[in-house]
C-alpha cells in the first residue's frame, strides 16, 4: 500500500498537471470504487467542477474543486493515470474523469480496494485522522504524552492512522530502526529520550522517502527509489547497515516487521 511519501508524490505530480482544469464527465465503471454519494448524483455533481487545488491528508489525495471536495483512497493497488481522452480504457480503470484540454485521469485498481468519496464536508471522512507528521504540531512533546496516553506495542501503534497520520509498514519499520527502539516495545515505557529519537527518525524517513519520490515495491507504483536505501524493510537475513547483525522479520498484529535485534534490542 503506498505510504504518506508515495502519496504526496501522487498528489505533487497531478497538481502541477491539472489546477484549473474542469471535469467534463465522470464515466464509473465499477460502482463499488465509490463510497460516496451515488453513482447518479457523483455523475451529475462532479460535472463541470473546475480543480482548484491538489493536495494530501495522510494516505488520501484530497482534490479542492469549485464546490466539492474529491478523495481518492488508492488503498493496495490503486494509482492515479493521467491519458489523453481519446485513450481506450484499460482492464482494471474503475473511474475515468475526462478533463478539459483533450486530457482524462483514471483511477485504475486491480484489487479493488481503493475507494472515492465526493463530499462538501471533507471532515466527514479526514476528521478521525491523527496529526500530520511533517506539521509544526507534530513535536517531540506531543509524541511522547501521546505514547504515554496509550499502553500499546510501538508498531501497531505507530501504523494506527487515529493515533499518526500518513505512516505504514515501510516507513514505521524504517522508523523504529533508526530511532533505535523495538518494534514491541510497549509505548508507554519509551522515555522522553526516546520520544525525541522516534520523532526525529519519523521526520526524517519521511522527508528522505519524499526527496527519492518514494519506494517502488509490492504494488503498481513505480516511480521511487526510496527502496535501494531501506535499512530494515525487506532485508530479512541480511546484515544491518549501522552494526553488522542478521535482520529478523516477525509478524506484529499481523504484519510482517523487520528489525535488527541488536540495533533494537526490547528493553
């Protein structure tokens, strides 16, 4: 599933491609691919909104039109094609926006899972959604009363888009490495020390995710090479980069977890 870094990538691109263009015409081609409104009133309302703006909310890319606001989730498979409008659909297009100057945007997902919402009320589905990590909010302070607020292994915890916006498997694993803290460490037993490190890691993987546009791996997004500098993710069995140890992957709430046991001892 792309991750905050992969996303904002997304949602970069097609802002610089399509502020000021208007959706002509929706053309849905499998009903379930939207969660909000019906198929009948997102045809009739989404016809004619000029994109104002592109942006992102955690995994979401958030599309500002004249009237509405448009979300798209792409979830495991999904991603984002920009065509010229006289382009045949693919196989797996769930949605197809053609677009003022001869151009359409597919939403094409192969597993179904991605999901549209057109709203006037973004907060209807963003509202529950966790800090920004890369927002001025997000500070070490805050991280640590938040983890003291819980008594949750660090992992899922950290994948828990109430609790922080944006992060997934790659980038908390990447995370929990370098701020040096194990994947099952219980939240509220990370000292303030701690707290600093995993907030300092978070920002950075991040932002380092986001400068090498993201990673290219397990899903249809293939624009990044933030995965030929992974420290942790997907290494099983080779050696840490910062002290030589083999890495190990455990499954934590059923998702598989590399960390090196020696960089990341569970104190």
């Amino acid at each position: 599933m792309p991750e905050l870094p992969e996303v904002e990538t997304i949602a970069r691109r097609l802002e610089a491609e399509l502020v000021g263009k208007t959706i002509r015409e929706a053309d849905l081609r499998w009903s379930r691919t939207l969660a909000t409104p019906s198929p009948r009133k997102f045809k009739e309302q989404i016809r004619g909104q000029k994109i104002t703006n592109i942006s992102r909310r955690a995994k979401y890319i958030v599309f500002r039109l004249s009237s509405f606001h448009l979300l798209i989730h792409l979830r495991m498979s999904g991603d984002l094609l920009l065509r010229n409008s006289t382009t045949e659909p693919a196989p797996h297009d769930r949605l197809i926006l053609k677009l003022s100057g001869g151009k359409s945007l597919a939403f094409n997902d192969t597993r179904k899972f991605g999901r549209v919402w057109l709203t006037a009320q973004p907060e209807e589905v963003l509202g529950k959604l966790g800090p920004e990590p890369l927002d001025a909010g997000f500070t070490p302070e805050w991280l640590y009363h938040a983890l003291h607020a819980k008594r949750r292994q660090l992992k899922p915890l950290l994948l828990d888009q109430t609790f922080l916006a944006g992060l997934g498997n790659i980038y908390t694993d990447e995370a929990l490495h370098l701020a040096r803290l194990h994947p099952l460490k219980l939240s509220d037993s990370v000292s303030i020390q701690q707290a600093q490190a995993l907030h300092g890691a978070i920002q950075s993987v991040l932002r380092e995710g986001i400068r090498r546009n993201g990673a290219s791996i397990d899903w249809v997004y293939r624009g990044g090479e933030f995965q030929n500098y992974f420290r942790v993710y997907d290494r099983e069995g080779k050696p840490c980069k910062t002290c030589g140890t083999k890495i190990e992957r455990i499954t934590v709430g059923q998702r598989g977890t590399h960390f090196c046991p020696n960089c990341q001892a569970l104190k």
